[in-house]
C-alpha cells in the first residue's frame, strides 16, 4: 500500500474510454461522472454507485462493502445491511427465505 493511498485499485479516466463501456461518461461535458464499481476476482461487477458530481461519495461505505463482499466469498454466508467485520451474518437457505427478520436480531 502507498502511503496516504488505498489498498485496492483506482484509476483515472482521461478521454472516458473505461466510462463508456460503464455508462457513465458524460459526452457533453467531456468527462466521466462520478462511477465507483465494485469488481471480483473472476471480473463480475457485484456493486456500482453512479452519482452526479456536486454529491460525494462516501469511503467508509466503500471499504465496509468491498469487506462484505469479501466475507461472502470466504464463507458462504451473507451479509445483513449495515453489516461489519465480526458481526452476525446469515446461513442462506430456504429456511431463511421471508425470515430474515426474525432470524437476524441486530
């Protein structure tokens, strides 16, 4: 990890040749619009937020998903909202199917 960086890949778009494949190059102004996608080893996009400039984005949020999505891919089990790192998750099953409310007690 750099110093001051991020411990996963970013990258910049100059020219919007990744945003038009995203959908989210803005042609008009000549740029791309705030996109942020979450990507998995076998290059599946679990996770995308698109938002317009003048709101940002939130890392916190960012981190604890790219966390989540981990989590679930080690282990099978899934990840209520909000969920964080040694919290309970969820066996999926059919048992679980319309009780998730009453099997999950925060």
């Amino acid at each position: 990890m750099i110093e001051g960086g991020v411990p996963f890949p970013m990258l910049s778009d100059p020219g919007g040749a990744i945003g038009k494949v995203y959908g989210v190059y803005d042609e008009e102004a000549g740029v791309d619009i705030r996109g942020r996608f979450i990507i998995d080893p076998d290059f599946v996009v679990r996770a995308m937020e698109v938002l317009t400039p003048e709101v940002g984005r939130n890392p916190e949020e960012l981190i604890r998903q790219i966390k989540a999505f981990q989590h679930v891919r080690a282990t099978g089990e899934v990840t209520p909202s909000g969920w964080q790192p040694g919290k309970p998750t969820l066996k999926p099953g059919p048992d679980l199917v319309g009780k998730v409310w009453t099997v999950w007690k925060p």
